[in-house]
C-alpha cells in the first residue's frame, strides 16, 4: 500500500503540547524579566548563570558536565550569553578551552534570578500538589520504563515494520 506523497506525519504528534507548554511557562518566565527591565535575557540561560555564579568561571566542559549538556550545545549557548552581554571567555589553560565568567551586568542581577528559581520550582510544586499524577512522576516512570527497553529500541522495532525504513 503506497503512502499518500501529500500526507505529512507531523500533523499527528503526542509530545507537542508538552513542548508548547514548557514554551508557554518560558514565555511567562521572559515576561516577568521584562517586566522588570532586564532586557535580553532567555530563560534557558538562567540554569548556566546561577551555576556561574554559585561556582565561579569554569570551562565550557566544565559547565557543560555540571548542567548535563553537550559541550556543543553548551559552546552554542555560551555564544549567544556573550552576545547578550551576560557572559565574557577567555582563553582556558590549554588552546582548546575556554573560560565562562559573568560580566558586570550578569553579576547585578544574579540574586534577582535566583530569586525567580525559587519562585519558578514553588509555583511547579504547587501544580504538581493539584494534579492527580504529578509531572516528575510521569517522568520517573517513563525512565523506568526506558531502563527496561529504551527509546531507541523501541523506535528500531517500529521502523522494522515500516517499508518505508527499508
């Protein structure tokens, strides 16, 4: 049975609006720090500042490893704070790395977003206390699950029945 050329499988998605959401709550995050004047900033670069500051200047890798990202990814990331003026590197101890550091602007408004953590994981608290079956146990569970068979043979067995793999 030949696929219809026009059909497009990404009109069906079940994760989708976990990402819409988590972008959502983002841009809810954003409009509070503009709001409050502090301009340029993306939620996904608070994690990394607060680690900087808690920590002090550290490699890329370094930084990479303590959030649990790539050194790519975390390369791409660090690139974009520079451009936004929240971090500055340097030259690291080798010809490879480099060193993160908060700049001046960083530094001034590190309690502020420290202080947005803890609000953010309060508010998360108290809609996980109003739901049935909290987040953080769905995805407890589904780690649990992927520990038995992971994702990627779960995929692979899919694509096993799909001709269109072949």
């Amino acid at each position: 049975m030949a696929e219809d050329p026009t059909f497009d499988p990404t009109e069906q998605t079940l994760w989708r609006p976990l990402r819409l959401l988590q972008a959502a709550m983002d841009a809810d995050i954003a409009r509070l720090y503009t709001e409050e004047r502090i301009t340029g900033l993306k939620p996904s670069f608070v994690l990394e500042l607060l680690r900087l500051h808690a920590r002090g200047p550290m490699t890329i890798t370094a930084l990479a490893e303590s959030v649990g990202r790539t050194h790519s990814a975390l390369s791409q990331k660090v690139a974009a704070m520079r451009a936004a003026g929240w971090v500055e590197t340097a030259a690291g101890d080798d010809a490879r790395s480099k060193t993160v550091t908060l700049t001046d602007r960083a530094r001034g408004v590190v309690g502020r977003l420290a202080a947005e953590w803890r609000a953010t994981e309060a508010a998360v608290a108290e809609i996980e206390a109003e739901l049935p079956y909290p987040l953080t146990r769905v995805v407890a569970d589904i780690e649990q699950l992927l520990a038995h068979k992971s994702f990627h043979d779960r995929i692979a067995e899919k694509l096993a029945e799909d001709p269109a793999w072949e």
